[in-house]
C-alpha cells in the first residue's frame, strides 16, 4: 500500500508530514501531530 501512495506524500521544508490518529470505533479524532 505504501508504494501506492508514496509519490503523493508532500513533506515540509523539515522534512515533516502531518499526521492524525482516530479512534476506529468513535471517529473521534485523537491527536493531530507532524511526523518524519
């Protein structure tokens, strides 16, 4: 599946993408962070 989205990943000028974690069940968003 990575190979498949890889190329459409836009990373900052530090080399960071944003990331979000949700819980599966709710879909209660957990935490939005940045992550290399």
């Amino acid at each position: 599946m990575f190979g498949r989205i890889k190329g459409r990943i836009r990373f900052d000028k530090k080399g960071l993408i944003p990331a979000i974690v949700q819980d599966a069940v709710s879909q209660e968003v957990l935490m939005i962070v940045r992550m290399d």
